[in-house]
C-alpha cells in the first residue's frame, strides 16, 4: 500500500475500553473511528484506520472495531495495535448498540500539521515551537530559536557557501551591516571562504579551526577590528613579496597582532626536524605585509605605509624559514616606509626562526633596515642558522643574522641570535662578517636583555644613539660587543664614518676568542658599566680570550668604561700604535678589576698596552697574578690608580713602563708582586705620588727619562 505516516494510536483515553457506568470490560463492544466533531457511526465521516504489524507495516482494516471481553481491541481475536493518520472522533458502543463514550477530538493537534509548522520558516513556526532549558541551577525555559539566535555565523548568511567556488564576498558585505546594527560579531565557521570583490569589516571577527579566506581577482580584505583566533592558518593568498615586495596586499590587518599561523606558517618543537615541516618565510612576509597595509606616496622617492603597524605575534617552538626575513625594502632609489609594529615572542628560548640556507651571503637573514622606521619594538624571540643536512650544521656564511637600520624609536628585548660563522677580511686584516645582530643608524634605540652566540662577531653598534642593559656573548670568535659595522657588504672599517653614543649596564662575555669588545671605527662616545669577562674556554678551564678591549688600526673610543676581567691572555686594552684610547680633550675613563693574565712575557706589551701618542686614558686598575706588566705607555698625557699583587715585571722587570710620553701616577699599591723595579722611564715624565706602597722604590731612568713626585703647596 502506499506509504503512510501513522501517528495516532486507536485508544480510548483511559487504560482500557470500559463500560460508562461501571468498571467492566465493554466485552464485544464496538469502536468508530471519524472525523473531528462529526459522528463517527456515519459511513461518510469515517476516515482510514490502519493495523500495525510487528515490523512495522501497515495494513487498512474495517471499522468497527471488535473489542474483547478484556476491553482491548483486536483483529481476528488477537489483540492488536491500531492506528491513523491524523486526530479524529471515537465513539464506543457496547454488545447492546448502546453508546457507552463519544469524544469529538481524540487528539487536540493534527500530526501532519504540526509536521508542517515545525519545517516552517514563518514567524512563531519552527523551532520557536521547541522549548529548550539548560541542565544547570536557576535556567530558565527558552525556545530553541531564542536559543540559536545568540550564536549567528556566516553561513547564516544568504549567498554565502564556503565552498571555495562561489564568491561569498556578496553575501559578506550584506550581512556585516546587519550584525553591526545587533552589534554582533562575524563568525565564520569551517569553510573556504572565495572572496572576489572587496571586504571592509569593522566588527570583530571570530575564525572557528578550519575556517578559511580566500581572496582571489585582485580582491582585499581588510580587518579594522579584533579577529580572534588560534596557531591556525585563516588566510590563503596569492601574494608574492618577494617579487613584488610592494604590490598591493590581499589582507590588511589594524586592529589586532598578527600571528604568522594565520598565513600558513608551522612550528616544530624538535629542531633536529626542521626540515619535516613547510617553509614559513612566505608566511612571515605576508603576516608583515598585513601589519603595513599598502603604501601611500610622500613624495617621488619615498612611500609609507598606510596606518601604524600592529606587531607579529610568534607562537612557541622553531619556524622553518628557507628564505631571509626582509621588512623594509627600496626599488629605483624609492624607500617604503613603516610606523609602528614589530615583532613579540613567547621567550628567547621559545619562539625560534631557523634559517636553512646556509650558503645564502647577503646581509642578514632577518633584515629590519631600508627604510625611515619609527616606533617599533621587538622582543621575546630567537634567529639562528641550522640545516641538519649540511656537514656542518650551524655554519652560516651570511653576513649577519639580525640587522636592524634606519630607525628611529626602537626597542629590542630578549632577542637572541647564534650561527653566523663566516669571517671575510678588510684589506686591513681586520676580521668582519659573522654577526650575531648588527644595529646601524638608529635614534633612541633602547635594548635590554640581548644574547648573541656561537658567531664571529656578536653585537655591533654603528652611527648608533643606544641605551640598554644586560647583554651577553657566548662562545663567539672575534668579539662579543663591537663598534662599526661589521657586515662585509658595508665599505671597511678604515672607510666608515659613523659616530656611536652608546650607554650600557650589564655586559657579560664568556670564552670569546678574540676581544671581547672591539672598537673597529673611530668616533665611539661611549659609557659601559658592569663589563663582566671571562676568558676561559667553553668546555674547558684553558684561556682563550686574547685581551678585554681591542682597537682596530683606525678605530677609537672615549667614554667610561668599568668592569671586571679574569682569565686573558693579554689583559686589558692595546690601541696597536694607531688606535685611539680617549684623545686631547676626549679622555677614555677605565676602572677594571683585572685577574689571571696568562701571556707569554714579550717586549711592548702590558696589561694596559698605550702606544699611541695621541691616546689619552685615565685609568683605576686593580690588577693581581699577571705575568705581564701594568701599563706600557707612549701616551703624551695619562693618568692611572694602580692597585697590584702578584705582578711580574716583563722584559724590563718593572711594573710600569713609560716611553716617549707622559703619565702621572695617582696612587700605588704592589703589595705581593715579584718584579724587580717599580718602573722604567725613557724619553717620558713619570710623576708618582710621595708617598707609595710598592716592594720596590727602584726606578730606572733610561736615555730622557725624568722621574718626579708631586708636592704639595698651602694656599693663603
């Protein structure tokens, strides 16, 4: 037969078909069943009723129904299960033809009708029928359509699929208007969302996981407001930034950081496999890109970006990144210029980029320069080189891992930086390449908490206003903290005209093999405190570190500088003949607790190593178990404090040595030291204090050597 929906049991109201005026079993009684308000004895208001079966078929059975002498219903004496289609009337005679109950409407709701209000989308149909109350204390009841109304997503949304083939950009322009007038926020649940035309949203945006944009045909969208989501890709997007480095961008973000995972970026928490996850540098530049907008003219060779930039947002773990980071860029002597921004990471030590192409020579792998840049801060992240495949893993050739220009208002905390290992030569034989993080020409620069590894040369500051604290160098091979710049693309240090101001607290150095501070141009006004080295090798007790300070052929510093130096070859400073250590009316200040130098005795050398005429230091040094002298000067004008136990005497057996220049000794006390003579003088004026603690008054005066005390004159 055909297909029916029974939804009505033939039954009487109560348990049982019973008679009217007793308790008793309506024995060979008869049931009719009709339509409502209608008698149902009359053929023609009858309507179907049907016999269920155990499996559920159905079959169309006969009226009046027999009932029997229990008071149930039933079909060829079996008690059975009867059924119709819609509400209907009853009416229940007894064996006599008496009539023992009527009901007009044995069911107050028509089943295929209630079928059709709750598929209705009408006003007070569909699941404004259907009660819902939560399973907590104090609910209270609520339709299921109130209930749904709190959450409207996308797809609630007339044309809009997210199938990734039809535009949906239609249907999103003409639902945000209607959300922001309920002030609501945009849901877009998973899908790809095709967007072929231009999207401006100004609420808030939530993406669900799996929830994709999809911006194609030259379309851009742009978020004014917050966008929530997770470490999961959002966007996918054509742009090249590479090629086109300032083409327009497909999405632009103002209104929240930027998390690189929304662009397809991946972390690994396993350095070891790296190579197991997708490159993240295209991702890196479009997160970048986001961040910009597009870039408005200022003038014919200088371009800026559309809106202050929020900053990247890294996630933790190690970034796969195959291509260098670059930010700022120029093309045909035009500049594009960024306001704001930066990057924020989870910790040095957990928000990892892991560059791969060793052999890539260009300046830097992550490249924050070309550009007039303002206001950017970047903190809590790490730039190394690793690639496992290679013979040696953790040798870069580039010129330095992080570079940092051309920018005013920056700040840089826990940042760390390791792997630049390749040295190329100045003509001079100064080492250069191999930097850890390179910053050149910034303005109110302030850092704090700066880590540099494993590289050539660690920091270098040039043309640079800086400040900071606490910065550390590890294992690196030149030096720890530099002046000028050291990336082999920029013209030799004896070419660059740079002047540094540059204030720091805190330096730390550990088994440097070179000089721990080097000072590779000329004009360094510098004021450092708390220089902490410590020469010894990395895993060893063996002394590496060759001196504290060193000076490039051409390179200089005045200033102050303080600190403390234990285990060196060759002690504290040399300016090599032509350096500069302080100058006429630009005294270099040192103050140095100096322990352990372990050098072998030669000619010409000392702990404070001054044979430059022009270099003037004045200098507070406690110095104990060295087997170099205190101070060789050719200086015309030095001062030095000088505390000592444990002193040899060098070639000249004296603690101090003074040629062709001039040095006034402020204060002395050599107790404990085994050279010889407390000085040797020659073509110089030393002039020492009357009264001195030394275990030896012997002074040697060489050819012009002339040797004073100073008096002391009353005033009246």
């Amino acid at each position: 037969m055909p297909d029916i929906t029974p939804n009505i049991v033939v039954s009487q109201p109560s348990k049982l078909f019973t008679l009217a005026r007793s308790f008793k079993a309506n024995a060979d009684g008869k049931i009719y069943i009709g339509k409502i308000d209608t008698d149902p004895v009359n053929p023609e208001n009858q309507i179907p009723v049907y016999l269920e079966r155990e499996d559920g078929t159905h079959v169309q059975v006969q009226q009046p129904i027999v009932i029997n002498s229990a008071g149930y219903p039933v079909y060829n004496g079996q008690i059975a299960k009867f059924v119709t289609v819609q509400g209907h009337s009853m009416a229940v005679y007894d064996a006599y033809g008496s009539q023992q109950f009527y009901y007009p409407n044995v069911l107050k709701y028509d089943p295929d009708r209630l079928r059709q209000q709750l598929a209705s989308h009408a006003a007070g149909n569909g699941d404004e029928l259907v009660a819902v109350k939560q399973p907590i204390e104090n609910s209270k009841e609520r339709t299921v359509h109130d209930w749904l109304a709190d959450i409207i997503t996308a797809k609630d949304g007339a044309n809009i699929i997210a199938d990734g083939i039809n535009n949906d950009a239609v249907g999103i322009n003409a639902l945000l208007p209607v959300l922001s007038d309920l002030q609501r926020e945009l849901i877009l649940v998973p899908g790809v969302y095709l967007i072929n035309d231009d999207i401006t949203i100004d609420i808030p945006v939530t993406f669900q996981p799996g929830a994709i944009i999809k911006p194609r045909n030259g379309a851009q969208v742009t978020f004014n407001a917050e966008i929530m989501a997770g470490n999961y890709q959002i966007f996918d997007t054509e742009d090249d930034f590479y090629t086109e480095p300032e083409a327009k961008t497909s999405i632009k973000i103002t209104g929240v950081n930027i998390r690189p995972e929304w662009f397809g970026a991946t972390t690994i928490s396993d350095v070891n496999a790296i190579l197991n996850i997708a490159d993240s540098s295209s991702a890196f530049r479009k997160a970048f890109r986001a961040a910009t907008g597009d870039f408005k003219p200022i003038d014919s060779t200088s371009y800026r970006s559309e809106f202050i930039c929020k900053k990247i947002e890294l996630s933790n773990g190690h970034y796969r990144m195959d291509k260098p980071t670059t930010h700022g860029f120029h093309k045909n002597n035009t500049f594009y210029k960024v306001n704001g921004g930066g990057y924020v990471g989870k910790g040095m030590g957990s928000s990892i980029l892991v560059y791969t192409d060793l052999h890539y020579e260009g300046n830097s792998f992550f490249d924050f320069s070309y550009g007039s840049w303002e206001m950017h801060e970047l903190s809590g992240f790490k730039c190394t080189a690793y690639n496992p495949l290679e013979d040696d893993p953790y040798y870069a050739r580039v010129g330095a891992i992080m570079l940092f220009g051309s920018t005013d208002s920056l700040i840089t905390n826990e940042i760390w930086a390791s792997g630049a290992k390749y040295i190329r030569n100045d003509p001079d034989g100064t080492r250069r390449g191999g930097v850890g993080i390179q910053f050149e020409s910034l303005v109110d620069h302030s850092f704090c908490n700066l880590l540099v590894e494993h590289c050539i040369n660690g920091i270098a500051f040039s043309s640079c206003i800086s400040t900071g604290v606490n910065i550390k160098g590890f294992s690196n091979t030149v030096s720890d903290f530099a002046f000028g710049n050291f990336i082999p693309d920029w013209p030799p240090l004896s070419e660059q005209i740079t002047s540094n101001v540059i204030s720091i607290n805190g330096l730390e150095s550990k088994a440097c093999g070179a000089t721990p501070m080097f000072f590779g141009t000329n004009d360094n006004n510098v004021v450092i405190t708390g220089l902490l080295i410590d020469g010894r090798a990395e895993a060893s007790l063996s002394t590496v570190t060759y001196q504290a300070i060193g000076i490039s052929k051409s390179g200089g510093v005045h200033g102050t500088i303080t600190g403390i130096a234990v285990n060196t070859n060759y002690g504290l400073i040399d300016d090599i003949g032509t350096g500069s250590a302080g100058s006429a009316g630009k005294t270099l200040y040192l103050n140095f607790v100096i322990s352990g130098v372990y050098g072998t005795i030669g000619s010409e050398f000392s702990v404070i190593n001054i044979t430059n005429p022009k270099s003037h230091i004045n200098a507070t040094l406690s110095l104990s178990n060295s087997s170099l002298p205190a101070i060789l000067s050719y200086s015309s004008y030095s001062t030095i404090s000088l505390s000592c136990s444990g002193v040899d005497g060098g070639t000249q057996d004296a603690l101090i040595e003074v040629k062709n220049g001039n040095l006034i000794i402020n204060s002395l006390d050599d107790s404990g030291s085994t050279y010889g003579k407390l000085a040797y003088v020659e073509n110089a004026v030393l002039i020492i204090p009357p009264i001195i603690l030394s275990t030896s008054r012997i002074a040697i005066k060489g050819s012009g050597g002339i040797i004073k005390t100073t008096s002391i004159i009353d005033f009246t």
